[in-house]
C-alpha cells in the first residue's frame, strides 16, 4: 500500500521537475531572442552550460537594467551633487558587471559585434571612472592596458565594418556595417585623447570634466540602443510600435550635448571633485 506521504513527495518531485523544465524552455527562448543561434530545443545545452549560461544571462539583464535606470537618474542630477555621485558609483558598478556578463554570453552566440561592444563599454566606463577618481595624471600598466584596449578595439570594429561591407549579405553578424564604423571611430577617439591626456602638460579641470561625461554618456547611450533597439523584439508590443524606444537614445544624446556644452561655459566644476 502507498503511504500518503509517499505520493505527496512524488507529486512535489513531479512539480519541481516540470518547473526546471519550463525554466529551461524560457532559457532557451530568451537566449534565442539575445542573438544565440547556437540553441535550439533539438539540441539542449548540456546542465553545467546551461546554468552557467542562466546565471551570466541573469545577471546581464539584471545589471543592465539597473545600469540604465541609475545612469539615467546620474545624467539628470546636479553634477557634483551627492544624488549624482552615488547613482554614477552604482552605475560603474553595474556597467562593469554587465559588460562582463556579456563577453561570455558572445562569444557562446559567437556574436563578434556584442564581444566588441561590450568590451568598448569597459573601456569607456573604466577610462572615465579613472578621469575623476585620480586627479593627477597618471600613466601607469592600468593606463596603457586601457589605451591598448581602445586602440584594439577601434581595429577590430573597422575591421568588422569592412567586412560587412565586402560581404554578399553586407551585413555582419545580422547588422549593418555603418554602425562599426561609428564604434570604431569613438574607440579611437577616445585612445587619441588617452594619449593628449597623458603626454600634454597641462589637463583643466573642464577638459577632465568633459572627457568623464562623454565617456559615460556614450556607454550609456549603446546600452540605451542596444536594449531598447537591438533587442526590440523582447519590448511589449505596446512599448515596441511607440516612439519611445528611438525617443530615449535621443534623449540620452541631447542630454550629453546639453551637460558638454554647460561644461565649456565653467558651469558644475564640482563633478571634478572625488
């Protein structure tokens, strides 16, 4: 005879099975609309790479969201403001762990486009957290690791925009190649103005202002692009046929400009202090 305890333990066992399986399926779906086109139902993820897979995807959706929202709430405080200093600390915090979530996540989508984006959003946040938490230059293996970084990373994006271009589908990794040259283009400006920054003498208070803003700005805005035009496809129908999405890049963009030009007229000087 089967003891009622027996069957409830079955049946919580039958539940949790069917639980991870949906689990599994929602995984799989979402990886799916990410770009990764190495997944499919026929061929399941093995257990250890799906977990692994589930928690760095987790963690990019959850720090990128957050990303986003703090960064927002930084680019509209009163810069020097303890709001402004508090929401820019989280959003270096976040950024950093999103794009570090991201670069395993490519390269199992073997997405090089996301590799690179998400190593110039490193390099960007790293080089303009550096810009205010050391107000005296410094060109140290810290420095010139990141400059080589933007250096390499502008490469590989001409490169990929090249590619694209000379290709019979003239698109790279599902995308057009325009937008590599835009991402190559800021990685080297950025790498140029890593090296003025270092070897000219003399770094005003506005220029070191200026080169933290734009830095963080941008990385703001191809996350704010990547999210709410590269993965339209997850937006609520609703969200997605309004203006919205192609609203907030502009915004972000205007706001940079806006908070730059202040900056050129010696407005909000205090961001320059730790």
């Amino acid at each position: 005879m089967i003891k009622p305890a027996s069957l409830g333990s079955a049946s919580r066992r039958l539940s949790t099975d069917r639980a991870v399986r949906d689990l599994q399926a929602a995984v799989h779906r979402l990886l799916r609309d990410v770009g990764n086109e190495n997944v499919n139902d026929a061929c399941p993820i093995p257990s250890t790479s799906f977990t692994v897979l589930a928690m760095l995807l987790t963690t990019h959706i959850l720090t990128g969201s957050l990303g986003l929202a703090i960064g927002i709430s930084a680019l509209l405080a009163r810069k020097g403001s303890g709001l402004h200093k508090c929401a820019g600390s989280l959003f270096v915090v976040s950024m950093i762990l999103m794009s570090l979530s991201a670069i395993p996540l490519a390269i199992s989508a073997d997405k090089t486009t996301s590799l690179m984006g998400a190593v110039l959003t490193l390099y960007l946040v790293i080089t303009s957290w550096l810009t205010i938490r050391r107000p005296v230059k410094t060109l140290d293996w810290v420095t010139a690791i990141a400059a080589s970084a933007g250096l390499a990373t502008s490469i590989v994006f001409f490169s990929l925009g090249l590619d694209g271009l000379g290709g019979e589908t003239g698109r790279v990794d599902g995308l057009r190649p325009e937008p590599m040259f835009v991402f190559g283009s800021v990685a080297l400006l950025a790498t140029v103005g890593d090296l003025r920054w270092f070897f000219l003498a003399a770094a005003p208070q506005a220029r070191r202002v200026a080169r933290h803003l734009w830095r963080m700005c941008f990385a703001l805005l191809m996350a704010v692009v990547s999210f709410f035009l590269g993965q339209a496809q997850l937006l609520p129908d609703a969200l997605r046929d309004s203006p919205l999405p192609a609203a907030i890049p502009v915004a972000v963009l205007i706001l940079m400009i806006y908070w730059l030009v202040r900056i050129k007229f010696g407005v909000s000087a205090r961001i320059g202090k730790p």
